[in-house]
C-alpha cells in the first residue's frame, strides 16, 4: 500500500497526486510541492490515504512542507505581478501587431517562470515578443497557445442555462462528447442549440449520457414490431424518459395511434416473408398486367425446383419466352459443334 495526497492548483483544475512523505495534512492546507513547472503552492483536496500500489503511477513526487505564512505572503505578491506582466504583455503584443489574444498570465511560486496563455488562429512567430518580455520582467518567459475549451474555463461565465460554466467551477478535466449524444437523448441538432460559449459540444451533454444509454437498451426503437395488449403493432414514437410508446396497431387501416408503456409490449419479429409478399402484392395491385404477363407471373411464382415437369404433346412446341430459358428434361439432341 502507498500513501497519497491530493493536490489542486486551480479552483476546478485537474488533481495531481504526491507522497505526504510521513506528513498529516487535512482537505483545504496550502502545501508546497515540486512539479515539473518547479516549486509549486496547491490546494489539498484529498487527505492523506492508502491506495494499492498498481493504481498509483510511480515515482510519486514528495511533499516539501505546508504554506507558513511567509509562503501565502509571497504566493499574493506573485498576484499582483501576475497583473503587472499582464498589461506589459498587451502592450508588447499591439507594439508587434501579432494576431493573438492574451487570455491569462501565471507566476510560479519561486518566480522561476512566467507562463502567458493565449489564443490564436493559426500559429504565430512570437520570437520578437519573448524577447522584449524577458528584457522588462528579468525572467523566464513560456507562451502557451490553447483551445477555445481552456479559454472558457480561465475566464469564466454564464452558460445558456444561466448558471456559471461548469468547466470553470467544478469540472476537473473536459469529458468527451459527441453529437451522438445529442440525437439519443433527443435533442435538436442545431448546433446553435447544443453548443456552449466556447463553440463546442455542451459539457453537460455527458452528465445523463449513461442513464440514456441504459434506457435505450430497454426500450424498443421507432419502426420496431411490438405485441402489444391491444394485438400487434409498430412503434411510430418513443419517449425515453417516461417510457411510453406511441403504437401504430395493425388493426387499424387509418393510422390510429394508442399509447403504451414500454412494460406493457414486447418485442416481436417481423415475418420477413409476409411482409415480402404484402409489398408484392401492394405493387401488383397498383399495375394493370396483360394476359402475356399474368402467365410469366405464374411461371415465376413456380417453385422449379421441386415442381413436377409438365408433359408436352408431341409435334406442338410451346413457344419460347423472352428472357426465359426453356425447361423440361427433354432437350435438343444437337450436340455444340466446334470448329476444327
């Protein structure tokens, strides 16, 4: 068994585990750790606890200490900084004309780095920009061009359902959606409709993905054969979540409709062969045929295989077809004659 702790460096940033190192911390203590950015001040969000030693990705980074108040002091001068080196930035990027939008500036708490977070449409040459950065704040500078996703989730907002982004409040990593969502749990797919501010799919498409996934399973889909109490019918409508059906029963030639629930039917398997032959006839009877083409239906609809060969009188032939070959077990005696 190992030992962990969770940390959070972001108010809904994704949780980085760590080695207590023999450490008791509570949920909610500024602790200072060391990542790959450097020497970092989080949040703890998961106290100390044992986990199997399979499900922990090791090395595991140690705990250096808990904030004191010297490091909380410190970890607000680098706010104040943050907003300094925000405002040199935009004004560097005017005095280049770059095409990028600056959306967020981060300090690491030993100062070591200054990470500035921007978006662009395509790439951009920043080479002038990281130069003149470096010659006015006297520091490592690190730009990070990112997604119309991350860019919500920095700055925040209201989403089209008045609450704030849930992104930029609660959600630790951006789950994988897809329009496909969208149709199975009935929804318009106008993409106006089912897209956030950023432009994506909704996040929130994803909270219920699995509980329709489970009520798809269960229920018949539209254009599926039921047994229903009321005889046999077609589903012409379904709602998932209250679970009735809208039927189109047989018995009914005017396209009446009943309601079921989804308990009271069954599914049932449409008799390919009926159903065959009620779409032949359905076209039969919508085609005038010629006696010709009555007799040629009749040969066709003959089960050859297994019918019994109809004797022919002798000196009559029976006239040959168009687009069919002659039957019988009597064929002509004349052999092919090849050439020599």
């Amino acid at each position: 068994m190992a030992e962990i702790i969770g940390v959070r460096f972001k108010s809904a940033g994704k949780i980085y585990y760590f080695d207590p190192d023999g450490q008791q911390v509570s949920a909610g203590d500024q602790v200072i750790v060391e990542t790959s950015r450097g020497t970092e001040c989080g949040e703890v969000v998961t106290p100390n606890r044992e986990v199997p030693d399979k499900d922990v990705v090791q090395p595991l980074k140690k705990l250096i200490r808990v904030a004191t108040k010297q490091d909380l002091e410190r970890l607000k001068r680098n706010r104040e900084k943050e907003a300094y080196a925000f405002q040199v930035c935009l004004e560097k990027i005017r005095h280049h004309k770059l095409d990028m939008k600056l959306i967020d500036v981060e300090y690491t708490f030993d100062n070591s780095k200054i990470l500035f977070y921007f978006t662009a449409d395509g790439r951009v040459d920043f080479r002038e920009l990281v130069k003149d950065l470096a010659s006015v704040l006297k520091t490592r500078i690190e730009l990070r061009q990112i997604g119309v996703r991350d860019e919500a989730k920095m700055l925040g907002g209201l989403g089209i359902c008045g609450r704030p982004f849930c992104c930029s409040t609660f959600l630790g990593e951006f789950q994988p959606v897809s329009i496909k969502m969208a149709k199975e749990q009935g929804l318009s797919l106008n993409p106006a409709k089912i897209s956030g501010t950023c432009g994506r799919l909704m996040c929130c498409l994803k909270y219920e993905q699995a509980a329709y996934e489970d009520l798809i399973k269960t229920t018949p889909k539209v254009g599926a054969h039921v047994q229903t109490p009321e005889g046999r019918g077609v589903v012409t409508e379904v709602s998932l979540l209250t679970g009735y059906l809208k039927v189109a029963l047989e018995k009914y030639q005017n396209g009446t409709v009943t309601v079921f629930h989804k308990d009271q039917v069954r599914p049932c398997k449409a008799d390919r062969k009926e159903e065959q032959e009620r779409e032949e006839n359905e076209i039969l009877d919508e085609v005038e045929l010629e006696p010709e083409d009555e007799e040629l239906l009749e040969v066709l609809n003959e089960d050859l295989p297994e019918a019994e060969p109809t004797p022919k009188p002798e000196g009559r032939r029976r006239p040959r077809r168009r687009g069919k070959k002659p039957t019988g077990e009597k064929q002509s005696a004349e052999k092919p004659t090849t050439d020599q």
